[in-house]
C-alpha cells in the first residue's frame, strides 16, 4: 500500500472520524457536537483534514487538499455556530447541514483511495474514473441528501416544539 508514517496517522484518525460520525448519526440522527461522538468527529477530522495538507499521491497541491481546506472551513463555520449561536434556532440547520457535508465531503477521498488500494494487489478499482467509484459516490449523495432532508424534518419538529414550551 506503501503509506508513510503520516499516511497512516491520517488514515487511523480518518477512520475513528468516521466511525464517531457514524455513531453519531445513529444516536442522534446527527453530528451532535454537544456529545462525545460529536466532539470527537470534529477533532479527528480536523487532525484528518490538516494532516491530509501533508500527503500527495501524485506530488503538489491537488483537489484532495482543496477538499480538506474546504472540510476544515466547513466544521470551524458548524463550530462557530454551535457555540456562539446556541439560542438560535435556525443555527442548527446550519450547523446539522455543515457538518453532514463536511462528512459526505470526506468521504468522496475516502471512497477513492480505499477502493483503489483494498483489497492489497486487486484492488475494487483500477483508478478514480473506474465505475464502482463513480456509482458508490452517486450512492453516498443521495444517502447524504435523504439524510439531510430528514435532519431538516427533525430540527423543524425540534424547533417548534421549544417555542411552545
């Protein structure tokens, strides 16, 4: 697979990021950075977003870094919003909205390295452009889209429901 020591720190930080947000979507239908799951999400891909700066497959500044600047910006804009607006209620859609696609967003680099380095000598792809790639990624962002409408459906009924309390 030929990693360097920094390929895999990022790779093992990238996984626990992804198994917090994971979990937090099952506990709570989001990333909720007021619990573990949520605090861990964000720091793991902070860690996985600015040690990604420092690994280049193909040498140079590439759309892989782009992602991570852009992910970095993503969660720093759903933390501000989950400290500095914690009254608002239009805030959550925000914050719940930014952050799934902070995740969604890292899962498009995560998809194409695995998939064309797993399993070790056959890999599932031949290389980006390989199909499985493209249909898992269209799969992912309808997931991502479904989820985000459904969290939008929560947040509502949540909203509403401290109105009236």
């Amino acid at each position: 697979m030929n990693l360097s020591g920094l390929g895999i720190f990022h790779t093992i930080i990238g996984i626990l990021a992804i198994a917090a947000a994971v979990t937090a979507f099952v506990k709570y239908g989001k990333i909720n950075l007021a619990a573990g799951s949520g605090k861990v999400y964000f720091y793991a891909t902070l860690v996985t977003s600015i040690t990604a700066l420092g690994i280049s497959k193909h040498g140079g500044f590439n759309a892989g870094h782009v992602f991570s600047l852009f992910i970095i910006i993503l969660i720093a804009i759903a933390y501000f919003l989950y400290s500095k607006r914690k009254e608002s209620s239009k805030a959550r859609y925000f914050e719940n909205f930014l952050l799934s696609f902070s995740f969604f967003l890292s899962l498009v680099p995560t998809v194409n390295e695995t998939f064309t380095r797993i399993p070790v000598g056959h890999p599932l792809a031949k290389n980006i452009k390989d199909p499985v790639i493209g249909q898992t990624l269209l799969f992912l962002f309808v997931f991502f889209i479904a989820g985000s409408v459904l969290q939008f459906i929560k947040q509502r009924k949540i909203n509403s429901k401290s109105i009236f309390d």
